[in-house]
C-alpha cells in the first residue's frame, strides 16, 4: 500500500445527525411531494399538498362517511373539511406529526386508500408556516397548530356543537414555493376528477358545488377537444370503470385513475387498458387490423380500485401494482378480462357503432400504407441528420443517461435563424437544454393529413428529434418551448409550431408539454447606478424609466439575435419566464384553426383591416 501525505478524514460521532421528521421532509421535499415550484404548472408541490389533504377526506367518503367535502381557498391559504368520522380526539397530534402513524396500515377501514404509508399529511405539516388540524366527534374537539412541523398550540380536547369531521387550514412556506400562487383552473380540474371518480360526492370549492352524475362518461365529455365519432361506450364492474370512443384526432388520448388518484403518468392499469381495448377489437374484426390503426383517434379513461396500492413515488401519478390486491388477480388479467367480456358483448350488440368505429380504422390503415413507402426513407434522414447534430443540440442527460430519470428536468427550444440559435445555445445549460433549429417558417400543415410530417424536412426532423412518432409516451423532454422572436413574424412561427402540434400530437398539449419563451422587449439601464432591467412589456418598460432616472439608456430588443449569449442566460434559467399552450373543450380548437390558418385569406384580411381602423380609432 502507498504512503500518503492526506490527513485522515475526520469522521466521528460529532458527524452523525439524526433529523427530525419535519427537519427531513424540508431538507428533501423532492421524495414527497415531487418538486417545489410557484404554482405555474399543475404538477408543483402546492396542488401536492393540496390533494394530501382531500385525499383523506374522499378516502372518508370512500368508506362511506361524509358526502359533501368544503374547499376554501384564500389567497396562499387553503381549507380543506370533511363530514367524515374524524380523526381519533386521542390521535390528532400523532396523525399529523409522527411518521408512518396512521389508519391506513389497518386495511379493514381503509380498503382501497390512495395513500398508505402514512406520510402525507406530515408533508403538508412540514412544508407550511401554519399549519391547523381540526378534528370533531361526537360532540367535541381537539386542534393543534404547527409551524413548519414543530408543535405552537397543543389545544385540550373541549365541547363544541360542529359536525362530526376533520379540518385541515395550511399555509405552504413561501421560503420554499417562492412567489407560490394558487391557478383556480388547476384546482378546479382537480375537483373535477375527484367528483368525476366518485359519484355521489360533493365538493364545494370556494362556494360553488361539483359533483357528477356519470362518472367517467362525464369527465371524458369534458375533457374531448374533438367531437367523438360515436356515443362513448360506458362498462362498470365492481372494481372498475372504463370509457371509450374515436376521433378524428391522430395519436391516442388516455386518462388513468386508481382509487381515485389521478395517475397522470399511467402505469400497470394504463397498459393492461390499451393492450385489452386494442387485443379485443382485432379480435372482433378476426384479427384483420393492426394495433397501430385500431389505436388512431382513440380517447378513453380507465379507473381501478386496488388494495394496497403500490406507486411508483410519493406523488402517485404512475401505478407499480402488479396485483389487485395482495392475493387477488393481476391487474393485466383483471382488466383484460373485464374488457374482453364486456366491450365484446357491446360491440355484438350495438351494431351501429361497430360501423362507425370499422370506418374508422379503415381510414387510418389507408393512411398509415399512404405514408409506409416515404417513413423508412425518412426515419434514416432523420437518424443521419440527428447524428450529425445539424439542427439538434442535444442535452447531457440524453446523451448519458439511457434510462432517462432526469426527464423530468429536460427543456428544448425550437427556434429560428442563426443568431437565435446561437444565442441560446451559447447561453443555455448544456446538462438539461436541448435546442432545435429551424430553417425559416414552418409549412402550414392545416387540413393535411399525416404524409406531411415525412414529407416535410423539418417536421420530420422535429418528430424524431423529439421522439414521439409513436406517440408521446416516448417524448424525451418534459418542456417543448417555442423561442421566436417577439415580432411579427416570430408570431407567425408560433401559430404555425403550434398548429402542427394540434394537428397531429395534440397530447402534447394537453399533457402540458408545449410553452412559450417568453424575452424582454426592452433594456433599460443606468450605467452610473450600475443597474440594469429587462422589460418585458410596455408598462414594465415607463416603471423602469421611472425608477432609474435620470436619463436612462434604453434599449429595443427586435430579436433573439440581438441579444447576447451573455444576457440571454438571465432569460433561460431558474427565473424563465413561460406561458404554456393549454388546450380546453371550450377552446373551440377546431374553428380557430380553420378560420386563422385555413383557406379564407380575404376574410381574415378584412378582419386585420377592420381591426387596425379601430385601434387608430383609439389612438385618435
């Protein structure tokens, strides 16, 4: 053995430290809640927190107690109440702050619970400067309040004159979720499957009811953005709930849910679905179709009910059970044998929809052999021009890590022009960032079918790039982001991006793929000072003047291009500033395109004219 000249690494007791429970939940919140962020998106740790909370409550609802859960949202705080049993008087403290405690464990009064491991409502604990559990039983109360875990108020049990119930008030910590805010529209989604999944209940949320009469059958009428090709087929089992139907729409569409948890990642359930839908139908045909043209346009939703569930991570958005209960069937032989039963002997009878649905895979297999002869030549393009690396900068994670765990965190930008292209990728994090460079305007792919993704260069390049040809399950970035200029014309790119993703990968979209980038119209800087703004609009442009007077130089940024790879960093890291493309039944997506991107040039010149007169109208 060689001599060294190292001390010795000083590793004593002194160095080993257990942590409190709150003291661990806040130093790795990521393995509870998934991440932190400021409620932009519908999956940062605010809405987690949220549903931990009315977990347990539809959990009580689930069990038969208490059909009207109360949800307040006021500003950063929220309230959550139930009329279920309530908390245990003797177990309040216990249930909300010591780890793995909870009734969950006993299977006999929580069956097919969503969450098992006693460790959620600790979380939400955890992670709020206040935090108040409220329970009432028979005619008494007892309440503690925390800050961030630790105990500030250990209240005596004492008479009250309330319901029977729990109720749950936390403030997140804004040290943690900075500048957090609760999106109304996430939270109503939310709701929304809760009641959906569980007919019968009633959520109230700041005042207004929710509830559902036809479960699955309703969510699906309110989620479609495309009308469905024939009244959705609605089957019901004990332990399961499935809906169905075609679209025009190219891909696939799909929402999973077990024991009521919005599974947005999918999992066993999901696959054992897809499989059995698709197995059944060519089974019916005589196996005379392909899989892959059965599946186009198909939109359908999937609940289960599981014992013990088994979550492939805190959050529960991907199910890891292979069996329905600890000595039941799989999951795969349950569905798949309910489906077969049961979709079989509705397509035996309904005669009608059976039509509907065979011309509708006819039309699929006679577009998918249109493009068969151009896909081989065009999937070796775009090998050979990925590896070359002519229009994709790849990210790091890609390039080492083959399982893809840090998907999560991957970004790319499709932009236009050198110059921008430059900037970004000079400026960018070479470990999560990708950029895809455009070659001038996209083609308007409005109103053609599919054979133009080969056919086009750059969509075809694009699709590889992103790897969702087969869908998006296999998308290999978390955030697509648009990054254009803020002009005219970088406007017109957008809508053309944007229209080819509805066109043919609309789950991009809806699963909330697609941003964005959102860059500073102006400079304003006060060399003296040493201060600097990037403004981002006409009224973020006046303040800055004002603040930084007297004199300041101002600068217009007319592109991406001219802004240097210096600057730009500021625009593409923690602080970016996105808008995400979102996609709803109401949106009418359907008449927009037609009228924006169709063929009516002279309506929508006429529209533009009239439109100008008015805002000079204004200026007048």
């Amino acid at each position: 053995m060689e001599e060294t000249n190292q001390q010795p690494y000083e590793y004593s007791e002194d160095n080993v430290r257990t942590l409190q429970w709150n003291e661990h939940i806040r130093l790795r919140p990521g393995m509870y809640i998934g991440k932190l962020g400021n409620g932009e998106h519908p999956e940062d740790g605010i809405y987690v927190l949220l549903k931990e909370v009315i977990d347990n409550s539809v959990d009580e609802y689930m069990m038969g107690f208490g059909k009207t859960i109360e949800v307040t949202i006021d500003g950063g705080s929220v309230t959550v109440r139930d009329h279920g049993r309530g908390i245990p008087l003797g177990s309040v403290k216990n249930a909300s702050s010591v780890m793995n405690t909870g009734a969950k464990y006993d299977s006999k009064a929580f069956k097919k619970s969503v969450g098992l491991n006693g460790v959620g409502i600790k979380a939400v604990n955890a992670l709020s400067t206040e935090f108040r559990i409220r329970s009432v039983r028979g005619g008494e109360m007892k309440e503690v309040i925390y800050c961030k875990g630790n105990v500030v108020e250990d209240k005596d049990i004492a008479p009250c004159d309330e319901d029977d119930g729990t109720s749950v008030s936390f403030t997140p910590d804004a040290s943690l979720f900075e500048g957090y805010a609760y999106k109304m529209e996430f939270v109503e989604q939310l709701v929304k499957n809760y009641v959906y999944l569980n007919t019968g209940l009633t959520i109230v949320l700041n005042g207004k009811r929710y509830a559902s009469r036809h479960g699955l059958l309703d969510l699906l009428s309110d989620a479609m953005t495309s009308e469905p090709l024939y009244e959705p087929i609605h089957l019901k089992g004990e332990d399961i709930e499935v809906v169905l139907t075609h679209t025009e729409q190219y891909g696939e569409e799909y929402y999973s849910f077990v024991n009521g948890q919005n599974t947005i990642q999918g999992g066993t359930h999901l696959t054992a679905f897809r499989e059995a839908v698709a197995r059944t139908i060519k089974e019916y045909f005589n196996n005379r179709y392909d899989y892959a043209d059965i599946r186009a346009g198909i939109v359908g939703a999937v609940a289960i009910k599981v014992e013990e569930p088994v979550f492939e991570s805190q959050t529960k958005t991907k199910l890891g059970s292979k069996n329905m209960a600890p000595d039941g069937p799989t999951v795969f032989k349950y569905i798949g044998d309910f489906v077969k039963k049961e979709l079989d002997d509705y397509m035996h009878i309904h005669l009608d929809v059976v039509e509907v649905m065979q011309q509708k895979i006819q039309e699929a297999e006679k577009e998918r052999k249109a493009i068969a002869g151009i896909t081989k030549i065009a999937r070796e393009k775009a090998k050979k021009v990925s590896l070359h690396n002519k229009k994709l900068r790849d990210c790091r994670i890609h390039l080492n890590d083959a399982k893809g765990d840090r998907k999560e965190e991957s970004s790319i930008f499709i932009t236009e022009g050198n110059s921008a292209s430059g900037s970004i990728t000079k400026s960018r994090n070479v470990d999560t960032q990708a950029v895809f460079s455009l070659r001038g305007k996209p083609l308007n792919s409005f109103g053609l079918t599919k054979k133009v993704v080969y056919e086009n260069e750059e969509f075809n390049l694009l699709q590889a790039a992103l790897n969702i040809e087969d869908g998006i399950e296999g998308l290999r970035y978390n955030r697509v982001i648009v990054a254009t200029d803020a002009d005219v014309d970088g406007m017109h790119i957008r809508l053309l991006l944007i229209t080819f993703f509805l066109q043919f990968f609309p789950e991009l979209i809806k699963k909330g793929h697609v941003y964005i980038l959102q860059t500073p119209l102006f400079r304003v800087r006060n060399a003296k000072r040493g201060r600097t703004v990037y403004c981002y609009t006409e009224e973020e442009r006046v303040k800055a003047i004002a603040e930084l007077q007297p004199n300041p130089e101002i600068t217009r940024f007319k592109g991406l291009g001219e802004i240097s790879p210096e600057e730009f960093s500021h625009f593409i890291g923690k602080d970016m500033r996105l808008d995400q493309v979102t996609m709803r039944k109401t949106d009418a997506v359907g008449d927009l395109l037609e009228y924006y991107m169709g063929k009516n040039t002279m309506e929508r010149q006429e529209f533009i004219i009239e439109n100008l007169v008015v805002e000079e109208d204004k200026v007048e």
